[in-house]
C-alpha cells in the first residue's frame, strides 16, 4: 500500500505538472500551479520533510499562487501584454529539452551517490543541544546555515522595493493595490469575519513552536499575511500608504534584528551570527519573533502591488 500511494502520489504530480504547463488559458494555469504546490506538499511529508512540506504549502503553493491570481485579475484584458510575454513553440521545446537534460543529469547525480551519502547530519545532531532547540531544521537555518537564512530575509526587502518602483513617481509614498469595498454579506464577508481571528493565533504558534518542533517563521509570517490579505480582499481592513513608518519598519525588523545579534556575536561570542552558550535559544528566538511580522508584512505588500492611490 505505501509503494502503491508514493506511485500514485508520483504519477499525479507529474500528471499536473503537465497539465499546468499545457492548459492554454491562464487562470487554469494558476490553478494547476496551486495544486502542484500542494502536491509537492504531500510528497515532502512522505518523505519525512514535515517542515519542508509546510514551507511549500504556505509559500509555495499559497502565497505564490495568490500573487498569480492576482497578476492574472490584473492583466485580464491586457492581451498585448499576454502575447508578448508568452513564449514561442520553439522556446517552449527548447525549455522541455533543456528541462528534460536537468532532471536526467540530476537523476543519475542522486543514483551514483556513495552508500552512504556524505552528510553533515550527524556532526549538527551532535551539537544541537548547545543552541537549546528541539527542531533541528532550526538549528541549521539558524546557526550553522545562519549566514543563507539572513540573505533570505534580505531578499524579501528587495524584493518589496523593486515591486514599489514600479510605480510612477507621482504615486511614490500613496497606498498599494486597488481598494475593495466592504463586504457586508455572502461567504467571502463570512471567512473574513471569522478566520483572521484563528489564523493569527495558528500562525503565531506556527511560529513559535519552529524552534522545537516544524514551523517557524516563514510558515508563521505567510499564514499571517493569508489572514490580512484576506480582511483586505472583504474590505475590513486598509493597508497603509508605504510612506507610513509603521509599516516600513516592519517590513525590516526581521533583517534589522538578525543582523543585530549577528554583529553582537562580535561582543559576546566568537563572531558574527555565533551565539554565546546559554543564550542561543533566546537570541534565536528574538530573530524569529522579528523575521514573521517581516515576511507577514512583506507578503502581503507583495501581493497588493506598486502604489496606486492616494491615501
């Protein structure tokens, strides 16, 4: 039965894979996007990689595919642009033998792996109880690939201020994405009542049990910003202008304080991003509590987009 589910499971994955890419119109697409990403989820879990799995659905599958949706709702009607960014036959062949070259060269990498496959596994097992964290995904993010996880907090704030550039310079400093007016009835008036409240509170215990247990900050901070852009799509809740402090300091307090405790590994340990001992948990602790209002807030300035009106 469990080689018969992982085939299964194989098979569908690919299957929709395929779909995705052939389906012609481009909210099929995007749906077929979501499903793979949740998919994938499923195939991480199998695979015992439950952290890695929840890291998929919430940003894989979930944010990623509700910033499609909303490109394709904002491109409806925009069919030049369509055109010009789809990609020829030719290409499209091009990209499935070039595909086709890279999942073979990766397979045969994996098969001729020596037995046992070199691993740094154990060595970070061995020192895990001096960081004071149960969940071992943790501490390698955190400590030992400390300097990786940094970047990628970086990259979020870039990646916001790319997507404001976009804007024209008469609307710099005004609110991002369109204003939805308020839902007063129907289901999606009913979720945003009713969900934002739950959400928070599973997101935050998402984020606070990732030092012991799968979770963290990224699973944490997505779910976060699922609850606000959802209050924001039912009209509940405003966003506000990216000029406001508020709001631009959250945005950078997870790299702020990462890059804090780093440059006080100086001072109180050996050097940057080192943790002196017995206080490793806390110090941890402090950067993934400052690095999910980060990808929350990132998130969903993601989603809404360049600023587009006035306050």
């Amino acid at each position: 039965m469990s080689l018969a589910l992982d085939l299964i499971l194989g098979l569908a994955v690919i299957g929709v894979a395929v779909w995705t890419l052939a389906v012609r119109g481009n909210f099929p697409a995007v749906i077929g996007f979501v499903a793979y990403g949740l998919l994938l989820a499923l195939v991480w879990v199998r695979l015992g990689a439950v952290d890695v799995a929840l890291t998929e659905a919430a940003l894989g599958a979930g944010a990623t595919g509700v910033i499609l949706l909303f490109a394709v709702v904002r491109l409806r009607g925009g069919k030049a642009e369509i055109d010009a960014a789809t990609p020829s036959p030719k290409q499209r062949i091009a990209a499935a033998i070039l595909c086709g070259l890279v999942g073979l060269a990766l397979a045969v990498a994996v098969l001729n792996l020596p037995d046992p496959a070199p691993s740094l596994a154990a060595e970070a097992a061995r020192h895990l109880p001096a960081l004071g964290v149960g969940n071992p995904i943790t501490g390698v993010l955190m400590a030992y690939r400390a300097l990786d996880t940094l970047l990628e907090a970086v990259v979020l704030v870039f990646a916001v201020l790319a997507i404001w550039t976009m804007a024209p310079d008469r609307r710099w400093g005004a609110v991002p994405g369109p204003m939805f007016p308020v839902q007063s009835s129907g289901p999606l008036s009913l979720l945003a009542r009713v969900l934002p409240p739950i959400g928070i509170v599973v997101g935050i215990y998402i984020a606070w049990v990732g030092a012991d247990a799968p979770g963290g900050k990224f699973q944490g901070g997505t779910i976060l910003a699922a609850m606000g852009i959802l209050a924001w799509v039912a009209g509940l809740w405003r966003l506000p202008p990216v000029a406001s402090r508020g709001l631009r300091w959250a945005v950078v307090a997870g790299p702020l304080a990462f890059i804090g405790v780093g440059l006080l590994g100086f001072v109180i340990a050996d050097g940057f991003l080192a943790y002196p001992p017995g206080f490793a948990k806390p110090l941890i602790l402090v950067i993934e509590a400052a690095m999910t209002l980060s990808v929350a807030a990132a998130l969903v300035l993601m989603v809404a987009g360049p600023p587009e009106r006035a306050a």
